[in-house]
C-alpha cells in the first residue's frame, strides 16, 4: 500500500508542479501517437470502407487478415521497422532509426488494421441499411463511400480513438524504434518502463496515473465535441 | 479541404521534429549499457560536454550484447560498454578504431539479508556460487547477453557449475535489464550478480543486500570505441572522436571520480592519459 499512496502523491507533485521534463514527454508522445492516429486514419478510414463496399476475389480473406492484425504484437511492429530502419536494412540511407518519425511509422503500422477493420464494420452496417435508399439515387459503391463515411463519422471516431488508445499505451514498438532516448525519443510508456528498472515503482506508477489521466481528458474532450456535433446536426 | 489536410499534414512533420529544437544541433548517438545509463552517471557528465562543444550525445542504454549489434549495423557512431573480450573482437573485426579505458567499478553479489546459502563476507566468488548452487536458493540471471550476463556466465564456469542445466529450477533467467532482474530479486528474495553502480542508485532493495564483493575477478571494466567510419560511410567520425578524446581527457576523467551516488565514488577513472 505504501507503493500505492507514493505513486499518488509522485503523480499529484509530477502534475502540480508542472515538471518541464513530464510536460516535454507528454509532448512528444501526444506528437508521436497523433500524428500516427492521423496516418492511419487517412489510410484506415477509406481502406475499411472500401472493403465494405466493393466486391472483390479475396475480399473475405483481407476482412479476415484485417480483423487478426487488429492485435499485432507491438515488439513484432517494432522489430520489423527496425529491420527495416536499421543502416544495415534496406531504408537505412534515410537514418530514421531512433527518431520520433520512426516511432510514427511504427505506430501507424500498428494501428491502421485497427480502424480499417472497425471502419469496415461500420461502413458495411450503414450500406446494409441504406443500399435500397442510395441506390434508388444511383449511387452505386463508390459514390456511397464518401455519404457513407460522412453518415457514419460519429461511429468512426470510436474507432480512431480505439486506435488513438493502442498507440498511446503501447511500450514495445516505441522502445525498439526510438531506443528511449533522453529528450529525443522518451514517451510516457518507455519513461514508465525506465523507471521501473531503476527500481522506482512509485515515480514509475505516479507517470501511469498520469498516463491514464491523458487518456481520459482526450476521451472526455472528444466525447463533449461529438456530443455537441450530434445535437447540431443531429 | 483534402489539400489543406495534406497541407496540414506536410508541416506537422517539417515543423514539429524541428521544434523540439534538438535536430538542428549536432549530435552523436553512444550505444551504451543500462548500468551506466541507470547510475545516473551520463545525466552527470554530458551535460559538460555539451556545454563545451554544442554536440548533444544521444545515448542508446541497452545490453552491451545489443549495443554491439547495433553498432555493427553502423546504427550507433560511439560504443561504450563493459566487456573488454567483446569490445576487442569489435576492433579486430574492423567494426571499430580503437579501444581505450574509460573507467572500471566492480560487480557485487546481493542477496536476501537471511543468506540462506550463508555467503555473507566470503571473498572468493567461485566458493560463493558453489554455496548458492547447492543451497538450491533462487538465483536471477540477467539472461540478455548483456556485459553483466556475459561476466555472470564466465563466473559459473569458473566456479565448475554448469548453470544451464538448472535454468528453471533455482536458475532463474529474467532475459531482461539489470533493474528488472533486481526487482525480480527483491520480489524472490534470490541472489543476483549486479554492478555497483546500478546497485547504488536502485530504489526497489526490498530485504536484499550486498554480500560479497572484492573478488578481483569481479572487476568491471568500461571501454570506449569510435565505429569505424570506413565500414559505415555515415557514421560521425569526428563528432564522435571529439567525444572519445574528450572522455579519455584529464577534466573528464576527473569530473568520472568526482561522481558519487549517496555519497559513494561510483566509477573509478582508468583511462591511460590521465
């Protein structure tokens, strides 16, 4: 219990007192994790959409793939864009290794199956409803993308936030990616992994409250704005 | 609007990596080992060099086995790390220039306050192990190929005690860094080979401590090598030779002993110039 009270109070102190190094960190892990969330939803987003809506020989297979790789194992993420980051592999000329955009192009990787596939579901229960509707416009497939997308948008940022959420929690990609270098490539997850090996439980569960904290405030904010949309435009 | 959105998109990533200032000055990236990075030891010291030449040093703290790795994959231009046998196949292999001391501590065995194995004060480290392997107590290995591992191993093979057989039983490999494999200690009670250094800044004690230590097998030495610029076109050759010459320096050696961690000197200075 003692771990418990001082995790609270190192949470309380790290937060009141402003800590410009936790704020740096905050910083770059919304950087970080946004900016991916906003990749994979240019490219999850219509990707789901379309395997929605089109019917296409092994349309089945990648409904099928995109549903399994919603739980790719960070570390597998990670170890595969280091490979392919490392100078010895085959993008190694860019020297993107243990930079913030090598921890984005992992995250990306990690979360596009998640909002392509949720997208999907969504997309595919809405053209269920409303193909008679649409069609009788003469809206076929790909005309129904765009309405269809717009029509389901309070629906989609679930899924952009359950994306939003993987790469915000996630420690294994963002660690072999980025190396958690001090003031380079240190989010919260890899600050937390940091000071449980030092042995400091308390710091390192104070930077988990804190965490969580993030998580809700986004969540929370997202939830009033779509809150405030649906009674706009209903 | 789907061009403002790419528009949106191309200056997130010009101006934002640029506006955490760091990319515009020069660096080196140093792949080096988690004790030296949890002893706290380069938030001490780089900082000074920085200060006297603008070149931030980006340090990697990971097993010295990995830190090996990735400097042969010209991923690193600084290698610093404790395994001299390793450290010289490095620069035999043409990965490195040249290897020069930087500084020594020693490792230490903890274990729980009750020493069930009764090895508190034994100074020979072979004895100690024999005792720890026929207790049957718990024993955590770092299991990572680290320096630290790589040293545990050759002490156990010293000792006559073939470990592999027993990993699962009183062997315990964690097969992660020196702090995780301290907190596996301290939530076991188990033995544990550690470096002083990560020793002394390790928060998580629990019911263990230091019960043998002054074996000069235990003695741990940390070298520094610059990769070699002729296998990897990229790498920062003279960024990185500044550093390697700065830390063998005299003021650097001297700023190494000056560092102590709750008031006990935590590296000893070894490089030969100073």
């Amino acid at each position: 219990m003692t771990d418990f009270s001082a995790a609270i109070g190192s949470a309380l102190s790290l937060v009141i007192g402003f800590d410009p190094v936790l704020v740096e960190i905050i910083g770059l892990s919304l950087y970080v994790s946004l900016t991916a969330v906003l990749f994979a939803a240019i490219i999850g987003l219509p990707l789901g959409a379309a395997v929605a809506l089109f019917s296409f020989p092994g349309r089945t297979v990648i409904t099928v793939l995109l549903n399994a790789l919603m739980g790719l194992p960070p570390v597998v993420v990670g170890l595969v864009v280091y490979l392919l980051l490392s100078r010895a592999g085959p993008f190694g000329v860019l020297g993107l290794l243990f930079s913030p955009t090598a921890m984005i192009i992992a995250q990306t990787v990690l979360i596009t199956p998640i909002i392509a596939a949720l997208t999907r579901q969504v997309i595919e229960d809405l053209w269920a409803e409303y193909e008679d509707l649409l069609r009788s416009f003469g809206a076929g497939p790909l005309r129904a993308l765009p309405t269809l997308i717009w029509d389901g948008r309070f629906s989609l940022v679930t899924a952009v936030l359950a994306g939003f959420g993987r790469a915000s929690a996630e420690v294994g990609a963002v660690m072999i990616v980025g190396g958690n270098i001090d003031h380079v490539t240190r989010v919260m997850t890899t600050a937390i992994a940091l000071e449980v090996s030092k042995g400091d439980l308390a710091l390192a569960l104070g930077l988990g409250i804190v965490l969580i904290l993030l998580s809700v405030g986004i969540n929370g904010a997202v939830f009033v704005v779509r809150r405030m949309a649906e009674q706009r435009y209903g | 609007m789907i061009r403002r959105i790419f528009l949106l998109l191309a200056l997130i990533l010009i101006a934002a990596p640029a506006s955490w200032a760091t990319d515009n000055a020069p660096f080196i990236t140093v792949a080096s080992t988690t004790s030296t990075k949890n002893s706290g030891l380069y938030d001490y010291l780089l900082p000074h060099f920085t200060s006297e030449t603008g070149i931030e040093v980006r340090v990697l703290a990971v097993g010295t086995g990995q830190a090996i790795r990735v400097a042969k994959s010209g991923d690193a231009d600084v290698l610093l790390v404790h395994h001299k046998k390793s450290e010289l196949a490095f620069v035999a292999g043409g990965y490195g220039v040249e290897r020069f001391d930087v500084m020594y501590n020693d490792f230490v065995i903890v274990g729980p306050k009750t020493d069930p194995a009764a090895i508190k004060g034994i100074t020979d480290v072979s004895v100690a192990l024999n005792q720890i392997a026929s207790s049957g107590t718990p024993f955590t290995s770092r299991g990572d190929d680290s320096g630290t591992h790589k040293k545990e191993l050759s002490l156990w093979a010293e000792a006559g005690i073939d470990v592999v057989s027993q990993s699962g039983a009183w062997y315990r490999e964690t097969g992660s860094g020196m702090g995780a494999t301290l907190n596996t200690a301290s939530g076991m009670n188990a033995y544990a080979l550690t470096d002083r250094s990560t020793w002394l800044k390790f928060a998580n004690k629990g019911d263990l401590a230091i019960l043998v230590e002054g074996d000069e097998r235990m003695f741990n030495p940390y070298g520094i090598i610059l990769v070699n610029p002729e296998r990897h076109a990229h790498i920062k050759a003279e960024l990185g030779q500044r550093f390697v010459d700065w830390i063998i320096s005299a003021p650097a050696q001297a700023l190494i002993n000056a560092y102590t961690i709750n008031g006990v000197q935590a590296f000893f200075a070894s490089a030969a110039a100073s």
